[in-house]
C-alpha cells in the first residue's frame, strides 16, 4: 500500500501572523524606543539640578554673560565664600538648626500620628466618626487661614523666636496627612493578631508597640521621609515665628545671604543651594525603597 500525503493548510491568519523572531525583533524595538523616552523624560527632569551644580562653580561675574551650560573659568570661590555664614552667624549653625527642626518634626510626626492612627483604627470610643471627619477636614484648610491666630496664642503664650511653635504641633498630631496614611495602614492588619495578643494578656499598649508598629513600618518610613523634607524646605513658619539670625534655619539664611552686602551674590546663593539639597538628596536616596514600599503595599491584606 503507497502512504497519501496529506496536504498542509495553512489559514489566511497564520500566514498574517508574525514570526517568533519577527515578534522578538518587535519586542526589542519597542523596548528601546520606551527606554530612549525615558532618558529624554530623567534629562529634562534632572536638567535644572545639573545645571545648578555647575552653575555653583561659575564665578560671580558670568551670571550674567555666560548662559551656557558649563562655566568658562571654574572656581570653588562661591564655596569658600559661604562657609563664613551671613551676618557673622557661620553656615553650620544654620545647618544645624535645619537639621533640629528636621529630626524633631519627623520624631513628633511618627510618635504622635502612629498613636492617633491606631486610636482611630482600634479603639472604640463615642463619636469617633466624627472626630475623623473633622481631621480630615482639617486638611481643607490653607494654612494661611490659621496664621493670625496661631501667632497671637504663641505670642501670648511667650514662644516667639523659638522652635516651639514649629515643632509643638508635630508632638500633638496635627499633621492630618501622616494619621490618614497610617490610619489606611492600620485597618488593613489582620484584627485577629490584635484578638491573640489580646488573649495573651497583651493590653493596647503592648499591642500597639509589639504588633502594630513593626507591621506599619512602610508608613512609618514614608511619613518620615515627607515630614523631613517638607519641614527642612520650610520657610514660611520660621520667618514667622523666629527673629535672631542665630536661629535660623536654612531656607531663611538663602534668603538673607543673598542680600547682605547689598549686591546680589548669585554664585555665592547658587552654591548654598546645593550644599542645602545634599541632605534632603541623601535622605531620600537612602529611604526611598522603604518610600516606594509604602505606595506599593497597602498594609497587609486580612
């Protein structure tokens, strides 16, 4: 007996559909064409950064004839000049001052919003709901709104040209933002490791410290790392509340230091500028997975 060959049909569709090299050779290109994009997307984000950090080795005189990107004559100068400080007050007691203001909001904020957070979360108490409501609603009002009457309760209260009226709302959980946050994070923990350590013998205290805080350190870290950056660029709450140069904190030493001689200094402003962006650049560099984790991971699932 002679075998029939049986003859191959092939469809219109699989003579349209490409080739696994042809679809590799797509995939590839398309890659690429993304990757090209998002180097043109960091360069224009990351541009004005680099140009300010050369911009600090421009000596004072082409500010204003040199619009390039690289000095013609570069000179650590303006780094030099800065070190002295600005009204006799040296720059590391501006530095300092930024840096107390910075730690102490982000201690204030953590220990007092994770404590708001969890009372909101886990306690039951009359009128909860409410309460939330209203910090949230808090968040709604422009801080501009409450400046008159803040000034006048710490001026009666003899706080002026202290850190205390910078620092004391960060101890008493006024930052809405930060409990919100943590509030979404707490909720989302399983209530049954509450039940056990509860069974335990573990009261809220134990529950809050051993169980709750460990299991929110994404949040924990995030909130850190905004209230570090939001209170080390701060400006509007020290020049209100601070007179003495000496207490100064950075962004006010900026602005002062680029009219103490009555002349605009730009090389000098330039070059404080950078060193002032080193601490947040490290701070973030250093938190940010833990930042990153805290977008991507709502707490933990029950």
């Amino acid at each position: 007996m002679t075998a029939t060959a049986t003859p191959l049909i092939v469809s219109p569709e699989d003579e349209r559909r490409p080739s696994p090299g042809a679809r590799g050779r797509r995939r590839r290109a398309t890659t690429a064409v993304w990757a090209i994009v998002m180097v043109l997307i960091a360069a224009i984000v990351l541009y004005p950064l680099i140009w300010m950090v050369l911009a600090s080795f421009k000596p004072n005189e082409e500010f204003g004839s040199n619009q390039g990107f690289f000095p013609e004559n570069p000179t650590i100068d303006n780094y030099l000049s800065v070190l002295d400080g600005v009204g006799g007050v040296p720059l590391s007691t501006f530095f300092l001052n930024s840096l107390l203001l910075a730690v102490g909001s982000v201690i204030g904020t953590v220990i007092s919003s994770s404590m708001a957070a969890y009372a909101f979360a886990r306690l039951e108490f009359r009128g909860r709901p409410l309460y939330f409501t209203l910090m949230i609603g808090t968040l709604l009002l422009p801080f501009h709104v409450l400046i008159i009457p803040q000034y006048v309760l710490f001026r009666n209260l003899g706080m002026i040209d202290t850190f205390l009226p910078i620092l004391i709302g960060k101890f008493l959980a006024t930052e809405a933002f930060f409990v919100f946050l943590m509030v979404q994070f707490i909720r989302n923990l399983p209530r049954e490791l509450d039940e056990a350590a509860r069974i335990d013998g573990a009261g809220h205290p134990r529950i809050f410290l051993s169980i709750t805080l460990p299991l929110i350190k994404p949040a924990l870290i995030s909130s850190s790392i905004f209230a570090f950056i939001w209170s080390w660029n701060d400006f509007l709450a020290p020049l209100l509340y601070l007179n003495s140069p000496d207490k100064y904190p950075l962004p006010l030493a900026l602005r002062i230091f680029n009219d103490q001689t009555g002349t605009s200094d730009y090389g000098a402003t330039v070059a404080v500028s950078v060193l002032a962006l080193l601490p947040v650049l490290l701070f973030f560099i250093v938190f940010q997975r833990f930042l990153v984790e805290g977008v991507a991971t709502q707490g933990l699932k029950g």
